[in-house]
C-alpha cells in the first residue's frame, strides 16, 4: 500500500510543481528556492515547464531527427539547384566555345556598335572559354574536344 501511495505521489507531483517558484538571495549569501516571493527583498522568477510540456507527444529526439531530415532536405534542393545553375552554364560555355572555334567571323556589341572580332581577340575568347570549361565542367581534361 505504501509502494502504491508512493508511487503515485511521484506521478502527480510534476503537476503540483506547474506553480511559479522564486529565486532569492538572502543577506548571509544564501540562496532560497520558494513559490512565495520573499517580502523586502528583489526575487527572480524561476521558469517551469507547464504540464503539459512534461507530457512530450513524440518520443525523445524525434523532432530532432525531423528537423535534421528538413535541414538535409534543404541542403539537398540547394545543392540540386546549384547543380542546375552549373549545368546550364556548361551547356552555354560549350555553345559558345563551338561558335567561336567554327565561326572566324564573329561580331560583338559594343556601345550599341556592331564590331567584328580580330582573329588574336577570338583566339583570347577560345582559351577564356576553354579555361572556364575546364574549371567548372570538367572532372578530367578530356572533356575538351
């Protein structure tokens, strides 16, 4: 009987503890725990978890692990996305670097003029474009045709 009574006095007793408790220092350096603030003297209010905190819904961690799942998730959207953005500047960089290596006429827009490529200029645009593939598009060097 008294293992039972005991028992459950420990299970109730969170909820009991739900009160407002106060933290004061006395003048001998003392530090009091009380759920009535002291009279003359500047006490602390203590935060407690309500009762219904101390019943979790989910098990211990898993929101944890849910919110890790939602930060891996994101990481992997970026990373795909970055992927993309980084595809689509290979395709570009190739289109380009085939135009310039197959088209010895090539003609620019500067300051809304029209002007026509030099060869050593065309030559410097093919190397830049090459350089770049090989920096961003390519695991080995054979990429380059």
């Amino acid at each position: 009987m008294r293992t039972i009574f005991f028992t459950v006095s420990l299970l109730i007793s969170p909820l009991c503890m739900a009160g407002q408790i106060y933290k004061w220092v006395d003048v001998q350096g003392v530090t009091h725990f009380d759920s009535q603030p002291p009279q003359g003297q500047e006490a602390a209010t203590l935060v407690t978890p309500s009762s219904s905190a101390s019943k979790p819904d989910t098990l211990p961690g898993s929101s944890a692990i849910g919110n890790q799942q939602d930060i891996d998730n994101t990481v992997k959207k970026q990373v795909a996305e970055q992927q993309a953005q980084l595809n689509a500047f290979c395709v570009q960089a190739r289109t380009n670097l085939a135009r310039l290596q197959n088209n010895p006429r090539l003609r620019e827009d500067v300051d809304g003029e029209m002007r026509r490529l030099t060869d050593q200029q065309r030559q410097e645009r093919i190397s830049e474009t090459q350089k770049q593939i090989a920096d961003n598009c390519c695991r080995s060097r054979a990429c380059l045709r």
